[in-house]
C-alpha cells in the first residue's frame, strides 16, 4: 500500500491550505448559480451545490499538485482501481458495518441528536438529493481524500495500521460540527473510519472503500427515512 507513496507532508500541507480558497469558490459558484436562477435555491439544494464545489475545486487542487509538482496522474496515484470482485464484496459489507455500528451506538448510550445534515430532509426532494450526494461524490471524494492521499502518507511514516486510525481520526473530526461535537458521534465516524481504511489496506484500491462507505452512507439514509417516512412531504 505504501510503496508508490511519492508525495510528503509539504504536499498535505498544500492541499489542507488549498480548503479555503475552494470553499470560498464555492461560495462564488453558489452565488452565481443564484443570481441565474432568480432567487435563493432551497436550502438542500443551496447546501450541495457548496458540498459539490468545494469538493470540485479542492481536488482539482490536488490534481493539479500531483501533476505540476510530480507529473503523475489523479486517479492513478490515489490507488483508483475498479475490480468487480472487490467492488461487489464491499457494497455488500456496507449495510453490515452499519449494523454493528448502530449496535455500538445502543452499547455506548448514544444521545439521540439531529445531525446538520438530517435538518435538510424534511421532504423527499430534499431527500433524493442528499441521498444521491451521501452515496455518490461524498463517498468519492472523501476516500480519495483520507485514504487514498492522507493514509499512504501516515502508513508509510508510522506503519500500516496506525496509517490507518491515524487517517480516521480527522476523518472523524471533519463530521464532529454535524452532530455539535458530541464524542460519542465521532468516535462510532472513526470506527467507521478505521473500517473503510482496512478496506483500502486489504484491496490497495480507493475504489474498494468508496464502494463501502457509499452502502454504508446508503444503509443509514434508508434507516432514515424508513423511521421518518411519514413526516416527509412532497
């Protein structure tokens, strides 16, 4: 896993430095997206389209790190590699890694608290959209971030395994602000976490731990609404 690791911690340093700008672009292309719609989009719909410029812009950053600095190509340097095998057996783990997960939530006496993202469906568009976001480019983009850049990074200088927690534990922080910082939500994100590195560790694919956080994402979204179902509207 760690052996094509040509990157270092000035290039995570440029890409942690290059958040800002992107959030501030997206801003931009929200606003601009506004402007030519006539008005203020839906909060859900607001709330993505930051979500997809943010991610658009900030790993354009990165690609244009990997190429300018080391002339070497996004997808294959961030350990993309599809197998159909792999791909199918992690879809299927998914809803299981959200099961044990919700039984370590009732064993740690979860307080029940509404996530920032859980207040933007309240009716099934809203829904739809979050969903197809939290199964898609959420999933996507935050493999590519936290193990395929950030954990070959922390394997290669600490070993394989806390590689692996070390990269879940921002990857736990950068949800804490969804659920007010309450530690028992960041610790079961950092388990999860852990899950998907272990993913990425066994299969040496990206592709491979997308593929179990996007089910993973998709197993809770259906919890959701199968407990909420009757508070949506159209």
């Amino acid at each position: 896993m760690i052996s094509n690791v040509f990157w270092g911690y000035r290039d995570l340093a440029l890409f942690v430095g290059a958040g800002l700008p992107s959030l501030a672009a997206a801003v931009g292309l929200l606003a601009g997206v506004q402007a030519v719609a006539g008005g203020a989009l839906p909060k859900a719909a607001a709330a993505m389209v930051i979500q997809f410029g943010l991610y658009g812009f900030w790993f354009l950053a990165l690609a244009a790190i990997l190429r300018v600095r080391y002339r070497r190509p996004f997808w294959e340097s961030l350990s993309w590699r599809p197998d159909g095998g792999q791909i199918l057996r992690c879809l299927a783990l998914g809803p299981a890694l959200m099961l044990v997960v919700a039984l370590l939530s009732n064993l740690i006496g979860q307080v029940p608290i509404k996530s920032a993202l859980e207040a933007l469906l309240t009716n099934w568009g809203a829904v739809i959209l979050v969903g197809v976001f939290a199964t898609t480019l959420g999933p996507l983009c935050e493999e590519l971030a936290f193990r395929g850049f950030i954990q070959p990074l922390l394997g290669r200088t600490f070993g394989d395994a806390a590689g692996i927690a070390l990269a879940a534990a921002p990857f736990a922080l950068v949800h804490g602000p969804q659920y007010s910082w309450s530690w028992r939500h960041v610790l079961l994100i950092g388990l999860a976490g852990v899950a998907f590195g272990w993913a990425r560790w066994k299969t040496g694919s990206t592709a491979a731990s997308t593929a179990l956080h996007a089910t993973y994402n998709l197993s809770f979204l259906i919890a959701f609404v199968f407990t909420q179902r009757d508070m949506l509207t159209w």
